[in-house]
C-alpha cells in the first residue's frame, strides 16, 4: 500500500475493514473446537514447519534495526529466537486451555409476563490492535481474538514489519486449514500513518481500537480515533506505607514493586511514606535498594543523603527504570491527596495492619486495581487468574484493569417468548 | 457563559468539569442512605414547593417555543404541567427503591498464594449527557448518575434551556440540604456548541459522554469526543416472520411493535416476510394495520395494492411514525442478509414455530436485544427488568443494551494479601 495517495489508502483500508467484518460473522458463531483447532495449528507452525521462514523474516528486521542504529536493548526485544517462538506457542496453547467466553448466559430470568430473559457474552467483532515492536504481540493478540470469537486487524510497529508478516501469514494458512475465514486476522500491511488513520477512523467497520505502546502512539489514536478506544495508559504505581505498617513487610513489597521488573506498567513508581515511620524506614530502604536511584521530597533528601530532589514533573514520570520518587506524607489522607493528583488509574497499593485504613484505602483511591498488603506487580492478567491478557486498561468503560478473554466480548440481550407484545 | 472567546470558554468549562470531577470523588464514597435521602428531597421539591418555579421557567420556554414557530408536537414535548412533574418525581422515587450497585462485589476469590481478589462495582466517575428537548431527562439522569455515584454535567437542548436550569437549581439545593456537594450534578450552563466541544474533549477530567437524541446530535458527538462515547443511535429494527410463523402471533407481534409507540426507537421499522406465507400474510396484514402507511418491495406491492414502492433509502430509514418498509425475503439466510446490511444493532425479532431457526437467529444477528417470538417494544429497561435506564446503547463497548444503573458503573479489582509478592 506505499506510495499510494490518500484517499485510494482510505479505500483499501476501509475495503480491507469490511472484509474482516465479514469475517466476524462466519467466527461469531463458529464452535470452540473450530477456533481451538485453528490455535493448535498455529502452534505447531510456529515452534515447527513455519520457524525458519519466521526467524528469515524476522533476521531481515534486526538487520535493517541495527543498520538504523537501534538501540541494543530494542533490537533484542524485536529478536526471535528458536526459544522464543517455543514461548509464543506455549502462550497459544495455554490459551486453547481457557474456556470460551462466547455463549455464556450470565443473566437468566423469566419476566412476570413469561418471557425469558437472558444476557449472553457475544464477541465485540472488529478488533483494532495497534502496537509497537515485540513481534510476540501479533500471535498473542491474534490468538485472544480468536478464542474470543473476533476478528482482528493487526498495526504493528515498522521495526517489526518483516516478522509480523510472516506471523500473519502463518495464521492465514491455519485459519485457511480450518475452513475460517483468513481476513479474521489481517495486518494494515503498511506502517504509512495515514493507514493508521483511515483503521481508527472506520466507524460501523471497526468496533473498537486497543492501543498498546509509549505514551505517545496511545495519544496519537485516544486523539484521532472515531472509533472506540479502550486505553492502555501509562502506569504511575504508588506504594503508601502507613505509620502502622509491618516495615518489614512494607521493605519487600517496595522491593519487589521497584526491582523485580522495572520496566513493567505496574511497577512502582513513587513511594509515599508516613512521617510516623519515615525516620525508621527511609534510611533502611535507602541501604536495600541500593541499586535504585532515588528522587525524594526535601524530608526524604534530610533522611537519605544519596537521594537527589524530585522536581514536579517526576511525581507524574513513569520512570520504567531503577528509579524511584519518595516523598514523606502527613497520614492517610496526605497520602490519598498525592494519588488523587498525581495516580494514573493503574495499580495503587497500601501497607498496613489496620483494617479500616485498608478499606478507606481501597474506597477512595481510584485505580484498576488497589492492594492491601500485596505488591503492585500482581495487576496482571496472569497474576489475577484470567490466564492470559490483551494489556491492562486505564480507561473505566467496559474494561478496567487486565483484559482477558470475557473483556473481548460484549454482552447482549436475548429473549425468548410465546407471542407476547408491550401492554 | 454567553459572548466569550473561544479560549475562556474552554477554560470555563474545563473548571466546571473540574468541580464536577472533585465532587465525584466525594459522591463515589457517599452512603447509600445519604444519596436517597437527596433522590426523596428531589422528588419531594418536584412536586410540591419547587413545582411553581419550575413551571415558570417552563413557561418562558414554551413562549419562546412558540414564538419561534416551533412544531406543534415538539412544543408538547417541552411542556410540563402538574401531573408531568409529578410522574417525574414518582420516577425519582422508583430509582431511591432500586438497590444501589456501587460496591456490589461481583468476583471473589482467593488465589493459591494466599491473595484474595475481587472485582468491585464503582461509580464511572464524571459523566456527561448531552440531550435534546424533553426537560424530564434533566431530573432523569441526574438520579440515575446521583444513586450510581457518578458526578454529572448536563447539557440539555436551547428550547429547554429554563426549564433545565431550573431543574438542576432544585438538585442542587437537595445536595447540599443533604451535604453533597452540589457540583455532583451541573449544567452547562449555555448551549453555545463551542462549549460543548469543551465538554467532549475534556480527557482526564470527564469518564465518559452520552448523547441522547437524534442521529445529528449523536453523529456529532461521536465524530468530535475525545473522551470515551457510549451510542445511543437509531433503531431500525425487523420482525421476520418465518415460513412456519404462527400467522395470528406474528399479527399481533408486528402490530404492536410498529404501531404501540411508533416515535420509540424500539419501534419496528422493517417487516421481512418469507415468500413460503406472504400471500396469506401480507394482505390480512395491509388490512389489520390500515392506519400505517406501507412501503414495500415488489413483490409486497404485487400482492397489496396500497403500498408504495420502497426505495433503496427507506431500508435504512428509522421513520418514527406509521410507515412500514415491507419486504418478501426467500427464507431465513435472506432475512439474515437483510438484517447484516442495514440493521441498527438495537433490536430484531423472529417469528418461528421451529427452536432451530430461533436459535440461529439468535446467534447470527447483530443486536442488543434480539428477540424470539416477542415484540421489539420489550427492549428498555423498565420492560426488561433493569427499573430504570438511560437509554439504550448501540455500542457494543461497555453497554449493549438498556443501560441501567449497574452500567453507570466499572468493575474495579481490589486485592487483599498478607505481604505478598511477586514470584
């Protein structure tokens, strides 16, 4: 679709989004087994008959990742490996194990006048996925709309182009094996940004676009989008220990929230302190953490001489590094003051014996997912029991927090009756 | 707000929104008691010492209506009298005996670490409605948003622009008699369509916009939000009567749904008969509904002298008034095929003897509420079972469907460990 003006680019887009929602039809009613057979296709392909063709593929975009001088930490992410493909496959048959969200009745009941009510999980349709390098993600997000009973139409990143192809193409021929549609699962098939345009814009096409990337892509579609938009914002994660918390218990909680994958949406990033027990815990968590850089209030810079002052704009960076804002609060409600101001919806954590601060903690703190007692790094699809994810949302409607296989799905109503008309 | 510049609009807004955004914080942790108590006031000022003043200010409305050449119908659906304001407060009091949903925990489960999760319901936050004409929807949507905890900014149509305000001036000295604050429900406070574009760009501070109204109002909101939208389009709802339909149900079926409320979104728009039963059919039909105007393919107009030719538009038309588009389908696959093309995701109905053919109508038609053997005029949430509604959602994200006061709200996830953390 390169060098293409922009309204034939409008067309194609357009042309290809009808395509998967006619697609959508023939998969919303197409029977688990059908869908379960296609995944398990697609896994023996992928850490079988399809690798070498994948990792040519894939080879061609570290080169041209390296020739533009990627940073190395990126090229690796984008790198497949024979092992790394096994993984993938493994992902795909752990979602075959995870029952089907389609057809289930969650709402039965028989109305005065005899009919018969029911809500049932229906897929959403149309599928927008736009995202950025990991070429994994294309398999993942395939896999979960399959299993969902949804079509969907892939925008990967450019970085990724070569190997994305191929995936989709290697879930083509398993759709295609399967007797299913293969415009269930498409790619743009261009990273020109007007395509982008033309996809999240394809209204009554498209039924809703799921953003997964830096701030600035998430921005990019929330802004321009004409179609609906469940957002994967940044994850600003605080931890509050209370003047009555268990310190020890609050250092592992910090520690494992900060250290053990920084990188993650729901690591910690600001740690809020009591002043009742800032003078005992600073110094201490200073000495554990020692590999973290830390940004602290000007309590926190009295209490800890390696810390450097946090300015304004850190209490609202997700570092996504071994870095850590501090700041000491007066109470609870200092505490909810900060998350209130400076929180992202994300993931927001408490540490403290007393149950009634736990529960106000969790009434009034505005978060997909509040914790007592526990690690911030729990708010995750996996963590949370629903087996797999298509990202952790921020945004309240229809999906707040990890999004499983039920959050692909709407619900809708059914009624079943004998005649009967509105008195 | 009148004759201001563009910029100070927007920041007027954006303060308002703000206000509106601290109140909901507020409201989300407020009792169940106390939000009743402010709904009791409400209805108890509607219809006894606030009725005079709102009267007046209705009255300025209707003058004005008139003056300027307002239709007839629509000044009537401006209008309010006694008794109009009294029904409105028996619906305020209707939505104080539904149970409040704000902190039903509807997931709880402790998982093989130890860590006990739940997804609780919680209040969406800040939500705004943007309406055409009929003043009740003010005091409807601020009791809907007040008892499922949300803050809400009402910006309601020009000709109700007295009325309104004095609607919301009454709620919000129920808030306050009651020690809300009264910025939980507010109005725009000026119909200027710069403000409104404020208002549905307002990311970060408002959750969610829903449109009430016509297709231009909706289109127009849906084309320019930046925040998340939930649809309220047109109905262009089918009954098709099958070839083995019980002929006297299907009569009775199609007469109420076209001619019950013909201005109802749930209103049948599109009559598909299959070929197998139109010639008994479609005569005794044009005979037993003679006050609705038919328009019919040409095979109907073969068979009933009256109807006029349909044209390729009218399919797709939402007529709200005793027209009928009328088509011989060759059975089920063409009523399906019909119904994909120009169907308005809001209801659709069969008529069959044969549970076969219902439950493939069920599963392969795209629709909030579809139907077996019953009217469309079922799908609205006091009919379904819901108590109250605000509208009925053609979205597939978050709602589909009526929306009543659990889908004014999220699910969040709340977690409780004893120090737990990630392995």
């Amino acid at each position: 679709m390169q060098d293409v003006d922009q309204e034939q680019l409008v067309a194609e887009v357009r042309a290809l989004a009808q395509r998967a929602r006619d697609a959508s039809r023939v998969l919303a009613s197409a029977s688990t087994a059908q869908k379960d057979a296609v995944l398990l296709r697609v896994a023996a392909l992928l850490d079988g008959p399809a690798a070498d063709e994948i990792l040519a593929a894939n080879a061609k975009d570290i080169a041209a990742a390296e020739a533009a001088g990627l940073a190395p930490a990126l090229v690796d992410r984008l790198r497949l490996d024979a092992k790394r493909l096994a993984g993938v496959a493994d992902g795909v048959r752990a979602i075959v194990d995870l029952p089907d969200p389609v057809g289930d009745v969650v709402h039965d009941r028989t109305l005065s006048n005899g009919l018969r009510v029911q809500r049932v999980r229906a897929p959403l349709g149309v599928i927008g996925i736009v995202y950025e390098s990991r070429p994994n993600v294309t398999i993942d997000a395939a896999a979960l709309c399959l299993k969902s009973g949804n079509a969907v139409i892939l925008r990967g990143g450019k970085e990724a182009f070569e190997s994305n192809a191929a995936l989709a193409k290697l879930v083509g021929e398993a759709l295609r094996a399967e007797g299913l549609p293969e415009a269930a699962v498409s790619t743009l098939g261009t990273t020109d940004r007007r395509a982008t345009l033309a996809l999240i814009q394809a209204s009554g096409l498209v039924d809703v676009v799921i953003p997964r990337g830096g701030e600035g892509l998430i921005r990019f579609v929330t802004e321009n989008a004409k179609v609906p938009v469940i957002q994967h914002f940044k994850g600003v994660c605080h931890v509050y220990v209370a003047d009555d918390a268990d310190l020890d218990m609050a250092m592992a909680i910090v520690r494992n929230a900060k250290v053990q994958r920084p990188s993650a949406c729901n690591a910690l990033e600001t740690l809020l302190v009591d002043a009742a027990v800032a003078e005992r815990f600073l110094p201490a968590m200073a000495d554990a953490l020692s590999e973290v850089a830390l940004r602290g209030c000007e309590r926190t810079c009295a209490l800890v001489p390696r810390a450097t002052p946090a300015t304004e704009e850190d209490w609202d960076t997700e570092h996504l590094a071994l870095v850590l804002n501090v700041r000491v609060v007066e109470g609870l409600d200092a505490a909810l003051t900060h998350i209130a101001r400076h929180g992202s919806l994300h993931t927001e954590a408490i540490v403290t014996r007393d149950k009634a601060k736990g529960q106000r903690f969790v009434r009034e703190v505005d978060a997909s997912l509040v914790l007592v007692n526990a690690s911030t790094r729990f708010n995750d699809g996996y963590q949370l029991g629903l087996g797999a994810e298509m990202g952790i949302s921020t945004s309240k409607l229809h999906a707040y927090g990890p999004m499983g296989l039920e959050e692909l799905c709407t619900l809708r109503w059914v009624a079943h009756g004998e005649g009967q008309i509105r008195k």
